[in-house]
C-alpha cells in the first residue's frame, strides 16, 4: 500500500501550516509507515493517510510525487 506523510521537517520547533511536507511511501500498513519514518528520519509526523487508487492516481499527476525508500 502507498502512504502519503504529512510532517514538519525539525520535531524542536512548533509545527505551522506553513512548514508542512509531504511524502509518500509503500508499507503494509499505517503503523509500519510510520515506524519507518520515525527510525530513518528527524520528522515530526503530523499525519499517515492510505491512499486509495482514485486518490494515488490524482497524487501521481503531481510533479513533486516521488516514492521515498528507505
């Protein structure tokens, strides 16, 4: 399954709308995405969304879409 990852680059500061990242990477689930993140990253995970296939094929149509391995 692909996750997309909404976060803040540094956990020290105070997360703000404006800071906000994403990323997208293949996991089974919602927990080992976030596992991954948390081990191989500084970032503060602000949210874990799977997406479905309607919702990855409009993400895809982005130029900033890059799955993440890790």
């Amino acid at each position: 399954m692909i996750f997309k990852i909404t976060y803040q680059p540094n956990k020290f500061e105070a997360p703000r709308r404006e800071n906000t990242l994403s990323l997208y990477i293949e996991a089974a689930d919602a927990v080992e995405a976030r596992r991954l993140i948390e081990e191989n990253t500084e970032y503060n995970v602000e949210f874990v969304q799977e997406l479905d296939e309607k919702h990855l094929a409009y993400e895809q149509q982005s130029a900033d879409f890059k799955l993440v391995e890790f």
